[in-house]
C-alpha cells in the first residue's frame, strides 16, 4: 500500500507494478491462516512471514513469466 500511496502523492508511476506485485504478494500468504504473523493470532514471527511472502514473490513471478513466454 505504501509504494501505491508514494506513486499517487509523487506521481512516481515505476512503483505501480512494484506496488500492485507487494500488494498481491502479501493478500495472497495471508489467504492462508497458517501464515499468519503473530499479530493476526497465529505463532509466525515477523522473519518467517517475510520469508514466506519472499517465496510467493518468486512462485508469482515465475508463473507470470511463463504464461507471458506462451503468448
């Protein structure tokens, strides 16, 4: 939400895709409530919910990368 926001009141339009990709990124490991940190009531700590988003980082790139190669 910050790289949008900082997009928006700065008019810096290279943090969309980097903003909209955190975005997805962090809605999808907390789709799952085994991934929760634990603020949200589970037992993850703040390194392994990073890590976590880091590896759903990678899995999501890849799969755009293959689809966009099918084109």
């Amino acid at each position: 939400m910050m790289l949008i926001w900082i997009r928006d009141n700065r008019g810096d339009t290279k943090l969309s895709a980097s903003g909209y990709l955190t975005e997805m990124v962090i809605d999808q490991v907390l789709s799952n409530p085994e991934n929760w940190p634990r603020d949200l009531g589970r037992s993850f700590y703040t390194d392994e919910f990073g890590h976590h988003s880091c590896v759903s980082v990678g899995e999501f790139t890849f799969v755009s990368m293959v689809k966009f190669q099918a084109c």
